[in-house]
C-alpha cells in the first residue's frame, strides 16, 4: 500500500513526543472560521434580520440547527470557562424563559415559513437545571415555531448529579435522542479539588436510563489536566469510563487561565500536572481509547467504529461546528440565549454577553445580537479548506478549484510553502492533487490548520488561545 493510501485509510495516530513537543503552542480550536475573536459591533442586529430573512425557498433555505444556551448551574466546577450564572434559586429560569420565548418568537418571525429543524442543541451552563414543567413549556415553545424533523439530531448536555431516570425519560418524551454527559474524573481527590462531587454510580444510571429509553447516542466529556490528577489516576477514570461503554469520548485539555475565568482562581496551580505528565497522560489515554476500540475522530474526540461521527468521517461528511464535531454540514445554526453564537449563510452572529444586557435589548422590542462578522469570498474558501483538514485530515484541490475558480497551489503558495517544515518532520504529505495530514501529525492538526488562517498572519487579536495539546 502506498504512503498516501496508508494515509487516508489508517485513523491509527502516531504519538511522537519529540515533533509535539516542538510544535506544541496555542492555537484557534476552529469550531469556525474565521475564529469568534474576528466578529465585531459592525455586524448589528439588523445586519442579522436581513440575512435570516433572505432565506427563501431553494437553494438558500436550509435545514435548520438551533442552539439553546441555558447558563444555570446550582454549583461553580472549578474549571470551567462557559458563560453560567450559579444560583439555587430554579425560578430564576422562569424569568429567563420569558426572555428566550421571546427571542425565539423574534427569530421565528424574520423566516417566510416554519423553519424545518435537523438538528438542535440544548447547552450550559446546565441544562438540566431547569425542572421538568420548565423544559416542558420550553420545548413546547420551540414545537410552536418550529417543525422538528422526523429522526433529526436532538441533543441535551447532562449533569448527572441533578438528573434521575425521570428526567431521562422526560427529556426523550419531549424529542431528545442524543445526550452529552458532564464526568471529567471519577477521582475523588480530584472532584474535591474541582468542586465537583459525582459517583460513578449516579453517572452510570444515567447512561442506562438514556440507552433504555432509546437515545441513539451517549457521548461523555473528560479533562487532563486537573489538579492531583496522576496517570494512574486517570487510568482509573478511563477504565470505569470504559465499563460504560459510552458512543463518544472527548477527552479535553484543561486550559488554566485564572486572569480570563474567575472560579479558576481557586484552583492551586501548585497541584496541576507539569507538562510532561500531561503527556504521558495524553500518550496513555489514546493508546488505552484505541486499544478498546474506540476511532479518533479528531483533536480530542473519539468514537465507536458505528457511531455516526465514524461513519460520517469514513464518508467524507463530517463538519465542525460551535458544538464540535457534527454529522451536519448543511444547516443554518440559528441561536438562542445569553451569549449564543450563530451561523446564516456566510454571516455569524452573537448575543450579548451579559444576562442584564441580553434582558435588556428584549425589552427594547429587537433581538439582542451585539456583534458578528459577514464572511467574503476568501473568508469563505479558508473556512472549506479548515474544515476539510480538521474533520477529513486531507485537502483535495479539485473541489477547491472548481467550486471557487481557483488555481489551489497557486492561491495557497505561500501556505504551501509554510507547510514544507510539516512535511519533513513527516506530519504532513503534499503532492499534486492534496494535502494529506501523516498519522504523525493528525494530534497537531490545529497547527496544520493554522497555516490557512489569514488573520493569524494579517491581524492581531486580544483573544488566549488555549495549548494545541
């Protein structure tokens, strides 16, 4: 088999300290493209309104993707950089409620029909902290100016310690087929250094209820790089992972940025791993994931061999999105709440940032989207060639060169050029008709991306952008 068949048939990773070592910096995560830091106040709000509204029958009017982001948490996890707001107070959601109806009828009223829903996406914050009549007349809000596509895509992120087996079988009542469970590690040493108390055995109830009530899909979500965690810890925490036998694992580096998110300030940075343990880790837990079967799908997913982001992969038709990787690439991402990020068309949008500011902008009768970014026709090409990399690990130039009037190698020379370091070091294989990423460089692929980002080299922003590995 030639070295180019060997590359786009093996998902198998090479884990070469030495190259990730070198290579290791900080980098966009490219859950878009160009990366959030980029938007700004001159997209408005009514910028927003006359590209949902040109959505019309045919070739524009998409399916639909719609992210509701739902920011309560009853208790602060040390870790965490999402936008929440931590109370006991559940009536509080009431008031948010009133608010996201409201979007959601503003938003509903700029489409010419009632938009057909492939995918939606409930996240947090904790979603689960709303109680069960306040799901209810959630949901039934979206059913009312929405049509939810028959076996689309409905997914739900999951604290376990708030959710009983109810609960699991409300939310697959109302629709829900796919859920995202919050671990991180099972040590518990750990949790209590993180503040975050949960057994294995309130997670495992959670899981089985969800595969008994018929959700297609259970993904979880780990971290390394939490303080006191040891590779035998973590080798711990994979093996009970691995007795649950979720569909999807992600397994995130913790990015320790105190001067960014607050309730990381009471983390002791005395106890979090130095660097080189993180890579053993790393290097242990991918071994051990492949070893019991799991695919690696990208950066820091894995899945089974007959999960859909597999098989999506294996056919050349998985996306990247603000939620992560997708089987999805033909929607338009309309998005609800505080701080939610959308996609129409070749335009991106953002809500306010602040729960009071959001409030706000409601009760002055308009949508509260504060900011966002029309993309050109080079903003648009660079997004197809990210995306093609980070969820294919191959660029061909053909597609390229049709679909834009391109000549590839001519237009990215000076990327290609960039490149050649990547190729000799092995991580990257060039030829006349592609750019493939070598099982050696497949865990740098953001780096390899990097490359095609023109604003990295044009532009300077503000933004930290979290540790390649």
């Amino acid at each position: 088999m030639s070295t180019s068949s060997q590359a786009r048939d093996s998902r198998q990773l090479v884990f070469d300290r030495e190259l990730i070592v070198r290579y290791d910096g900080n980098g966009p995560r490219y859950t878009s493209y160009p990366t959030a830091d980029r938007f700004g106040a001159g997209f408005t709000c009514a910028d927003y309104c006359q590209t949902v509204s040109q959505r019309a029958p045919g070739t524009l009017a998409k399916p639909l993707s719609l992210y509701f982001h739902l920011p309560f948490c009853n208790t602060v996890c040390y870790y965490c950089a999402c936008n929440k707001v931590i109370t006991k107070d559940t009536s509080r959601a009431d008031q948010y409620l009133d608010y996201l109806i409201r979007e959601i009828n503003l938003q509903a009223d700029l489409l010419p029909h009632k938009g057909l829903v492939r995918q939606l996406h409930f996240g947090g914050g904790t979603p689960t902290f709303l109680n069960h009549a306040q799901l209810e007349r959630l949901m039934g809000a979206i059913n009312e100016r929405f049509k939810l596509q028959q076996g689309g895509e409905f997914s739900i992120e999951i604290d376990p310690r708030k959710v009983g087996i109810e609960t699991v079988q409300l939310l697959a009542q109302l629709g829900f087929n796919r859920m995202s469970v919050g671990i991180q590690d099972f040590d518990p040493a750990v949790q209590k250094a993180v503040n975050r108390i949960q057994s294995y055995d309130e997670t495992r109830v959670v899981i089985e209820a969800a595969r008994m009530y018929g959700f297609k899909s259970v993904s979880v979500d780990l971290i390394y790089g939490l303080p006191l965690q040891t590779l035998e810890s973590i080798a711990g925490t994979l093996e009970q992972v691995l007795q649950l036998r979720p569909d999807r694992i992600s397994l995130y580096n913790y990015a320790h940025l105190p001067e960014r998110f607050m309730p990381q300030r009471r983390i002791n940075a005395d106890e979090l791993p130095a660097a080189d343990v993180k890579l053993d880790i790393l290097q242990m837990a991918i071994a051990r994931l492949e070893e019991a079967g799991y695919v690696f799908i990208g950066m820091d997913h894995f899945a089974l061999p007959n999960d859909e982001l597999t098989i999506a992969q294996r056919r050349g038709r998985l996306h990247r999105n603000f939620q992560g990787y997708s089987t999805h690439a033909d929607c338009d991402l309309m998005a609800f709440g505080v701080s939610a990020i959308g996609k129409v068309g070749a335009s991106y949008n953002q809500n306010a940032k602040d729960l009071d500011e959001y409030y706000r902008l409601l009760d002055a009768g308009g949508l509260p989207v504060v900011r966002g970014m029309r993309l050109g026709p080079d903003d648009l090409l660079r997004r197809a060639v990210i995306q093609a990399l980070m969820c294919q690990f191959e660029v061909y130039y053909q597609p390229f060169e049709v679909g834009y009037m391109i000549d590839f190698a001519q237009y990215f020379d000076e990327e290609l050029q960039a490149l050649r370091q990547f190729v000799d070091d092995g991580l990257v294989e060039i030829d006349h008709e592609a750019v493939r990423v070598l099982p050696r460089g497949r865990l740098l692929v953001r780096s390899i991306a990097m490359q095609f980002d023109r604003y990295l080299r044009t532009r300077q922003t503000q933004a930290r952008y979290s540790k390649l590995i």
